[in-house]
C-alpha cells in the first residue's frame, strides 16, 4: 500500500485526493497547504490524513511513499530536490517549473534516483482525444492543426502574478502543446505573441503562436481569459484526405464531441464516456483522465519504472514555451533548442494593452 502525500490543496490537490484514494493500492495520509483551511477540507474526506505544519515534515516522513506536488511553479524546485533526497516518487502537475533551469536541473537530479517522477498532462487520457487517436490515420498525413484554450476568467489570483512562472499559455496550453507532439512530431521553430490585457495581471492572458515542425507541418495555437462562452478546449487537424473537429471542456462531460470529414463526407466520431464512478467530480469535463494518468502512475512506482517518457515530454514542451515567450520579446522566429530562459524575465515578454 503506498501511502500519498498531498503538497498544496487547492482545486488540483482535491483532485489528486480524489483519484489516488480510488486505487485500491494507494491511501491518503499527509497533507499541507499553506493555509490550513484547504488542507482540512481535504481531511474531512481523509479523516485518516495528518495535517503537518510544513511541508519539509510532510516530505521527511518515512511512512510518506508519495508525494503529489501543485504549487505555484516558482517554489517547486525545493520541494523537488528534497523529495528526490528522500527517495520519494513525484506526481505532479504541469508546468514541471518555472523555467528551463528548473527543469533542467530536476532532470540531472533523477539521474541518479530510482524515483518515479511523473509529469502529469491529463489531455492525452481525455477520452475525447483518445476517440480521434483510434481515427487519425483516416485523414492522412497531417499538415496543420489549430488548438484553442478559452475561458473568462476576471478575477486576479496568484497564477495571474510572476509567481506563476507565466499565464494561459504556461498554465492550460502546455497540454495542448504536449498533445500536438502526439500527433506533430518535434517543433522546429515558434513565432509568438503573448499579451497582458488585464490591469493587475503580470503574466499573458492572451497568446497567439504559430509552431512549425521538422515534418513541415504546422500549429496554431491560442489562448485567452476573454471568451465568455465557457472553459472549451477547441481543435481543427487537417490531414491530406480530410480533418477532425472537436470539442470538450472542463466542467461538461456533454461538451465533448467530435466529428471526422473524408473528403466532402462527415461522420461523428464515437466518444466512450466512462461510469459515473470514474468521473472526477472537480473537473467532471476530463471524465476519467486523471484516473488514467494517476493508475498509469502507481503502477510505474509499483513495477519500478522512473516514467522517462513523461519527462522527455514535459522538457519538451517547457522548451517550446519559453521559446514563445522569447519570440513575443524579440519579435523574431525562435528555432529550438533554447538552451536558457529565465522566467523572472518575464515581464519583459508582453505587449501591454
């Protein structure tokens, strides 16, 4: 039985709770957050968790085997390092840091660990995309595809400050970046432009990027805070005998849908909507994604298997992020790799309206 580690209960920390308490090989027994109202939320449900009064004692413990980690990106790396000295495995949600640096230093850390460190993106379970998965090879190769996050979202938290490590783009368009090399391949070159819209806010709430891949393909990928039609995922892939269309959300698993042209011809694709049981109730629009992500976890940990492949992608994408914020500053094409970005410069990468 691996006992969980809860660091940081916020939305994303009730989700973890909720999913790891499902696998039968796993129990809720430690939780932290900085103010000690979320972490009791939690415990109302775990009445068996301990609150700890750092999350240095939550890390330290011997009987904690895991540790899930979403807090803001800028204050990740400590947490990581010592959780890989205390040869704990990591779950975590994306971004993986703040910037390249962090990244990249967290990766020479696993070097030498035998720690599953797993870098969670839940679009790829998305049973939405795991329908057009099972059709792609119908519309041929593929030579563009636009992908789209919006939401409306006024109000200005902590992941609308520097301590976010970047907005929109960073926060829910790095899934949709991690999809796209699903179906892309590598990224060549990115030009961007991210803006702050906002008063108050210190990190893009609106991007727009033009990605171009080693195969020739291309994606355009947008993001804004300003569409007040709802939290829609949107997405068009164009492939030489036809395209797929698509649709889901966070909130409404009815908001998912899909349809498949071959030439002129349309058909819907068939999504599998899961048992209510396997519904998150945080994030019901992903269905079971997380308990795909999070069962695929506890079995690397439980096989002994470091969960590489999560990481590459994760590198990857970080990669390709920070590249678009230094286009937006530049002005200029971006080829990869980037070899350094610091996201404490970051304010220096909008355009301000």
């Amino acid at each position: 039985m691996l006992n969980i580690g809860i660091l940081g209960c916020g939305k994303m920390g009730r989700v973890h709770a909720e999913v790891f308490a499902k696998n039968k090989n796993c129990r809720i027994t430690g939780l932290y957050n900085r103010t000690i109202e979320k972490a009791a939320e939690i415990q109302k449900n775990h009445p068996e968790a301990k609150i700890y009064s750092s999350w240095q004692d939550m890390i330290n413990d011997p009987d904690i085997d895991v540790i899930t980690i979403s807090t803001p990106q800028a204050d990740r790396l400590e947490k990581y390092k010592l959780a890989i000295e205390q040869g704990k495995h990591v779950f975590l949600e994306k971004p993986m840091g703040y910037g390249l640096r962090d990244v990249k230093e967290t990766l020479e850390l696993l070097e030498d660990s035998n720690c599953c460190f797993y870098a969670d993106s839940q679009i790829r379970s998305q049973p939405t995309i795991l329908a057009i998965n099972k059709e792609l090879s119908r519309i041929g190769q593929i030579f563009h595809i636009d992908l789209e996050f919006s939401m409306y979202r006024e109000e200005i938290k902590w992941k609308h400050k520097l301590i976010s490590g970047g907005g929109i783009l960073r926060e829910l368009c790095g899934h949709l970046i991690d999809q796209a090399a699903d179906w892309l391949g590598e990224p060549e070159c990115i030009t961007a432009n991210n803006k702050i819209v906002l008063p108050g806010r210190e990190v893009e709430d609106y991007t727009i990027n033009m990605v171009e891949y080693k195969n020739g393909a291309t994606l355009l990928l947008q993001g804004s805070y300003f569409d007040r039609k709802g939290m829609l995922y949107k997405g068009r892939i164009l492939g030489r005998k036809g395209q797929i269309n698509f649709t889901f959300s966070s909130y409404l698993p009815s908001d998912a849908w899909a349809e498949i042209y071959i030439g002129d011809k349309r058909e819907d694709i068939t999504i599998s909507i899961p048992e209510d049981g396997d519904i998150n109730s945080v994030y019901p629009g992903h269905m079971d994604s997380f308990k795909k992500e999070i069962d695929r976890f506890v079995e690397c940990v439980l096989n002994g298997e470091k969960a590489v492949d999560t990481l590459t992608k994760e590198w990857n994408t970080t990669q390709l992020i920070a590249a678009s914020y230094e286009s937006s500053r530049t002005g200029n094409k971006i080829f990869l790799p980037l070899e350094d970005f610091d996201s404490d410069n970051l304010k220096d990468c909008y355009q301000y309206f």
